[in-house]
C-alpha cells in the first residue's frame, strides 16, 4: 500500500499530464501526454509529435526525458518520476530503462502495445541492468476517455 502523500501527488501530477494530453488534439496528434518530476518540481511536460514532426520516435516520454535530461544537465535521471497519460511501449519503457528513471506512473494500460504489464513487462526483466519502479492505472478511466473520444471523433470526422 502505498503511503496517501505519494498518492496524492501521483493524482496531482496524473492530472497535469492529462490536461497537456488533451492539448494534443488540437495539432492532430494523439492525447498521450508525459511530464517528468522530480523532488516535487516539473522538469519536462510534453505531449505526443509523431504526427507533426513525422517522426516515429516522439513520443511524449522520450521527448520528456530529452528535456529532463537538459534541464538537469545529465542524462541519468535517478530520482526522478515520469508520469504518462498511457502505459509506455517498448521502445519508451527502453529509454526510461536506459534514462535510470527511478519511478513510471501510468494511467490506461495498452494491451495492444503496452511493455509494463499489458503485452510485454520490461520494467521487471531480471537481466536488465536497471530496476524502474511501476504504478499503473492511476486515473486509468480519465486517461481512456480521453483516447476513446480522440478515435471516435477521427473515424466521425473520416469519409466511409
């Protein structure tokens, strides 16, 4: 059980990454936001850009933990939380491994795509040299929600 302060700031911190998630709607990318947090300050923010960069790598937590690693002028991000609006794929889990981020926090679990539980658990692989701590389902029915009306209005807005 975790202790009611980390809940608290995990709800507070999940909140934030879904309002910048639903920013990305708006520039035609899907609502998967990140934000990387670290003794309670914000280090990075962001949103999805594979769409506008046409970049198949922007996703929201890798662009995140490019900025975070700016901020803190290294690229080991110990200490650091990474909240993100769905659970991370295999190639984010990989960077985030790679990134030492101590802790991911999740909202909707992707059972098409998901590495932290839903198709693959990368975060718990004995021989992985890292060990990321994972809390997945926080705010999970706000973070499906959120992709549920994205899809929805896209195949609205699409010709038959």
């Amino acid at each position: 059980m975790m202790p009611e302060d980390e809940r608290a700031q995990d709800l507070t911190f999940m909140r934030m990454a879904l309002a910048e998630a639903a920013l990305a709607p708006a520039v035609g990318e899907v609502p998967i936001a990140a934000l990387i947090v670290q003794d309670g300050q914000i280090l990075a923010h962001t949103h999805n850009y594979r769409e506008s960069w046409q970049d198949p790598t922007a996703h929201a937590e890798v662009i995140a933990i490019r900025a975070a690693a700016t901020a803190l002028g290294t690229w080991r991000l110990t200490g650091t939380t990474l909240y993100v609006t769905v659970e991370p794929c295999s190639m984010c889990i990989g960077a985030i491994i790679l990134a030492r981020v101590s802790r991911v926090v999740f909202g909707a679990w992707d059972p098409k795509g998901g590495a932290c539980g839903s198709v693959f658990n990368l975060p718990s692989e004995p021989k992985l040299n890292h060990r990321v701590l994972v809390t997945g389902g926080v705010l999970e029915q706000e973070s499906q929600a959120l992709l549920q009306k994205f899809f929805k209005d896209l195949r609205e807005a699409s010709p038959h």
